[in-house]
C-alpha cells in the first residue's frame, strides 16, 4: 500500500503516531514544571520580575501558565534563582536536566505566586523605588515559547545585562510549538490591548521615570501595535517611553514603515537588532510572501540605510556574532558581547528565546508545508529516529503529534479516510481507480 493512502487512513494515524510517541518515552529530555519553587542557595543570584499575562493557568502548578488564551490579564510574582558565573557562561540558560532543580548549577525558582491587580501594582512601586533611574524594562518574548522559557530567558536577560530597571515580563499564549504559528501570531493581535493597557499604567504612574521596552522575534510586532495604538489614542507617545529595542523583528518592513509614521515624531529611541544569516526570519519571509522581514535587513543597503537614518533608529549588525543558536535567530541574548551591550544602552538612558529546534522539527516543518496534515504526518513518520538521539527534536515531538491527532488521539480533520463510494469524494480523495 503506498504510504499515502496508508497515512491518510484515520485508523492508521493513531497508531502510527501512538508507537513513535512510546518510543520516545524513555529518553531523557529538558523537563518542564521548573516554576515549582525550591530553597535558596548562598551563592546563587536572584533576579525578581513582575509578570503581566494573557496565559490561562496551567494544570500543573510547577507550569504556572499554559499557551492557551486568558479572557482577562493576569499577574504574578516570580523570583529566579541563577546560578554562580564559575558554572554557567554570559548569555547561557542553566536549564535543570531532572526536578527539581538544583540551585547551585542550574536555572531555578524560588518564588512563583499568582498575585492580583492591586498587589502586582504595589510589587511594583516597591521594585520602581529600588531602581536608581526609577525606571522599568518590560520584556515582550517570540514565538515558540513556552511560560517557563519566557521566565527563564527574560531572568538571563536582565541578570546578564547588570540591567537595574524593574523587570517586567509581558507574556503571550505562545503555545510552544513549531507547528502553531498561527495561533501564535493571533495571540499576539489578542493581546494588544492588554499590553497597551500596561503601558498606559507605566506612563500615568508619576513614580516611573523612564520606561524601556525589549522585544524579540513576534514579540516585535506586539510592541509595535501596541505602541502604534497607545500613540494614535493619545496622540503621542510619553517623554518617559526612552528605548525600544527590537530583536530579530519577525515584522514586514512596509507594515514597520507604517507603525513607525503613525506613532508620531516624538517616539523612543529605537534600535534594531538585525542578522542577515536569521534562519528562522528566512522561513517566515517565505511565509508572508516573500517580503523582507525587518530582522533580516541588510541596514547598508537603499532604502533601508537612508529610512533608518531619517527615523534616527540605531542598527546593531549581529550578522557576524556567532553563538550556540543554529537559527542565529536568538543572537542578542545568547551573545555575551551583544547582551552587554543591551545592559550598556539601558544604564545609559540611551539575544531571547530558545530556539529549541532540532533536527527533526526542521523536517516536521518541511513535510507541513501549508499546513497539510498528510505532510505534517510523514514529517512525523521520517523524523522519528531523529527524535530519538536529538534532544531538542524529543522536546517538541509531543507536541507535534497532539497538532495531528489532537489530545484525546482523535485524528484531527482532515485526516479521516474518503468515501469511495460517493462520487465527489471518490474524486477528490485517495480512492483506487
């Protein structure tokens, strides 16, 4: 039987991917529900953030928050634990390899609380006043990150920056998967409204003095809007709003030109991390029909370099920094020299997800195609030995099959066998001539 029709079989896919899925059981991989709080340890530093988000709340608690959509904001208080420079390198997640954590190696939580409105908003008078500057960075994370990647990276970030603003992390429900851009980016135009509302309160608090915004990949594009929106209902942007940083921007260069117009002349300081050698902002400009994507910009070519410099945006060429990230798309955290430059811009007044990709998911994302299921499921079928000896592809396979036959194991649409019998399908679908 070709494989085609096998796969197209509805009763086949859950075996299929049921067997490939037990494989993998017994694999050792990056585990989750690292939020569970653990002890201090002496000599570990901590970093204290805010947490403003439109998660839902997560079934374990150790997760805190899931990738799905919340119909209100919420908040939380989380402290991370570091651990000391002796064990770790600048711009490296000490991810724990078993629970719980141990403090004195890895990454590790010693506080994650839900916390209400007017108690987020107290955390953060009281973190405002501990600041030198009176000022406030809020991190708007990418795609393809779970709560816990956020927390983790946004905690590397600041600790490895010397930045001395409050922490604010402003999370999306990113599901976490390579498969679910989509969902992805509509969660970001979800949450727009909410990030703008943070904004609006940072601008009206007369205790902040100085606000800073950091975004990553599809982050970028919830900064933008938000902005863009808060500018056109105030007619402006506050003196206070003093940098915006945008890294690797998945964000279409002639929609940038737009938000950047509407915000006004008097805006931020703007600067742009770009890398022409991003991975994943190569796949994504193929995805948007082949318009450039705003990360990927050679800044020394027209028109870029003369619009660049008539809307006073510095441009940080990361395109020569080498790190860890295969997708060199997570540079400007990852990248020692480039996130000491970040801690050097906002001390002044003047890289940040885990790619988590593997081997196989790059094959998943080839098979899918257009979101194909029968592509998405051989994609799963040829990346399976992968799976097995790539950590990174073990971590997202889970989820890959769950995009296939859903969370129950029932296939999902698109996948159940044709009626042969009736003509109209029997046309369409894979039926013997």
């Amino acid at each position: 039987m070709p494989i085609e029709r096998f796969l197209h079989r509805s009763w086949h896919l859950p075996v299929v991917l049921g067997v490939l899925s037990t494989l993998l059981v017994a694999c050792a991989s990056r585990p989750t529900g690292v939020l569970q709080p653990v002890a201090a340890f002496p000599s570990a530093s901590q970093v204290e953030m805010l947490v403003a988000t439109t998660r839902n709340r997560a079934e374990k608690p150790g997760e805190m928050f899931s990738g799905e959509r919340a119909f209100a904001p919420k908040f939380a208080e989380i402290t991370v634990s570091i651990p000391p420079s002796s064990v770790r390198k600048v711009g490296e997640v000490a991810w724990p390899r078993k629970l719980p954590p141990n403090p004195a190696t890895d990454f590790a939580t010693v506080k994650a609380q839900e916390v209400d409105r007017p108690e987020a908003e107290s955390w953060l008078s009281s973190s405002v006043r501990k600041s030198p500057d009176r000022s406030v960075l809020v991190f708007i994370h990418g795609f393809n990150n779970d709560f816990e990647d956020a927390v983790f990276r946004f905690a590397q970030i600041v600790h490895d920056s010397g930045a001395h603003s409050a922490p604010v992390l402003a999370t999306w429900p990113s599901r976490g998967s390579l498969l679910a851009y989509g969902y992805d980016r509509e969660s970001t135009n979800y949450t727009r409204n909410a990030v703008e509302r943070l904004l609006q309160y940072l601008a009206r608090d007369p205790e902040v003095k100085e606000v800073s915004i950091l975004a990553h990949s599809m982050g970028n594009w919830l900064a933008l809007e938000s902005l863009r929106q808060m500018a056109i209902r105030n007619d402006g942007l506050p003196a206070k709003f003093k940098n915006v940083m945008l890294a690797a921007p998945d964000v279409d260069v002639d929609v940038f030109r737009s938000q950047i117009a509407d915000m006004g002349k008097q805006r931020p300081r703007f600067t742009l991390f770009v890398s022409r050698d991003d991975r994943a902002l190569a796949v994504s400009r193929r995805v948007w029909g082949n318009v450039s994507r705003l990360g990927a910009i050679d800044p020394e070519q027209s028109p870029y370099k003369e619009e660049l410099a008539a809307n006073n945006i510095t441009v940080i060429d990361m395109t020569k920094v080498r790190t860890d990230d295969k997708l060199h798309h997570g540079k400007f955290a990852e990248s020692p020299e480039i996130v000491q430059l970040i801690g050097t811009r906002l001390s002044s007044g003047q890289t940040l997800t885990d790619s988590k990709l593997g081997l196989g998911d790059h094959i998943v994302a080839a098979a899918a195609g257009a979101a194909n299921t029968l592509g998405t499921t051989a994609g799963l079928v040829v990346s399976a030995p992968v799976a097995i000896v790539d950590q990174n592809t073990r971590q997202n396979y889970a989820r890959h099959v769950e995009t296939v036959i859903g969370p129950a194991g029932q296939v999902s649409p698109g996948t159940a066998e044709p009626d042969c019998s009736n003509k109209s399908q029997a046309r369409t679908g894979n039926c013997s001539r």
